[in-house]
C-alpha cells in the first residue's frame, strides 16, 4: 500500500477521534523506528526512565526513544509500570 494510499485512508476515516488515535499511533511507529530501540536497550535504560517517572517527570520527554518502544512493547511496558511502582512505593515508605 503507498503512502497516499494510507493518507487518504486515514483521513477518509468519518471518526475524528479515530482519525486522530490513528495518525497519533503512525507518528509513535515513525518515531519508534527512528529510534531505533529494541528490548534490549530499552532495558538498559529502563531503570533511569522509571527513576525520573517516579520522581514526576514525563516519559515522553525525558527518554523519549525508549517511551515510545514502551508504548508498542507491552513486555517492557510491564517490566516499566512495575518497576515504577516499586519506586513510588518506596518513596511513600511503603516498602
């Protein structure tokens, strides 16, 4: 399928929020492939991703090659939002 082709699909589609979550997720691919971040970086990095996460900072800012390998890997996503908890935790004294 071409380019123009998935354009016009899109912006064919008669769901603004559907159109809108769509170009949202294409963006979120391009930007992931650019990146280029696997498992294994995102890995690597998790832990200071989750520290800053934890302490309030936006993921989508602070790293975001790696917040956008979380948004398309739910492995690593859950790898994250567990570790986060961890860290809030830890932070309220509740472990």
């Amino acid at each position: 399928m071409s380019n123009q082709n998935v354009n016009r699909n899109v912006t064919e589609d008669p769901n603004p929020e559907s159109r809108q979550r769509t170009m949202q997720l294409l963006h979120e691919m391009i930007a992931l492939h650019v990146s280029d971040v696997d498992c294994k970086k995102c890995g690597e990095n998790l832990d200071c991703l989750a520290e800053q996460v934890a302490q309030g900072a936006d993921p989508k800012t602070a790293l975001p090659g790696i917040y956008a390998h979380l948004r398309c890997c739910p492995k690593c996503h859950e790898e994250f939002t567990a570790l986060v908890a961890v860290l809030k935790a830890q932070q309220c004294g509740d472990c």
